[in-house]
C-alpha cells in the first residue's frame, strides 16, 4: 500500500538560553527529526527574535522563530511534537496542514 504524503508547515519557538548551540544547529537538529519522519523538506524560513506578547516565564520574554514547509506521512505531526516535546532547545512548536 503506498503511503501518501501531505503538506505541513510548522512553526518552531527556539530556546537557546544559555546553551553553546547556535540556532542555525538546533535548526538543523529539527530538520533531522523530520528526516527520521520520511519528511521531505522544501523550505526554511528564518523569521529573526521576536517578543512574546504573552509573557509566560519572566527570564524568556522573546526568542527566535522558525518556519519549515514540509510533505510527510499523516502520522508525523504528532510524531515530530512527541520527539521535540523531549528537545529542550524547542520551546513551542505548531503544525499546520497547508
């Protein structure tokens, strides 16, 4: 049975605080678990530090945002959110069906 992929991009909240790994690793250590995911990645988008508007740890009121356009198996999703939900340099991530 072929497996058909669908269109996802997600957003990533990136916390490097403290941390020697630069955000241009993290990302790369994302990209890799959605590699392991049968994901295929077509876009990276940098979208520079921007402030929360919600503040909800007084210590991190902004961080750098990600976005990565990618086509994976239906499971992924909540595949790649338990994965990184173990990733400590991932703050926030959320994914959409595009």
């Amino acid at each position: 049975m072929k497996q058909t992929n669908r269109n996802y991009r997600a957003t990533f909240i990136i916390d490097n605080r403290g941390k020697e790994d630069s955000v241009e690793q993290i990302i790369d250590e994302v990209k890799n678990e959605i590699s392991a995911l049968q994901g295929e990645i077509s876009n990276v988008e940098d979208l520079g530090k921007r402030d929360f508007i919600r503040v909800t740890d007084k210590k991190l009121t902004g961080a750098p945002y990600v976005q990565i356009t990618y086509s994976a198996p239906r499971a992924a999703p909540s595949q790649l959110l338990e994965r990184l939900r173990l990733n400590h340099n991932v703050y926030r991530t959320f994914i959409q069906l595009v």
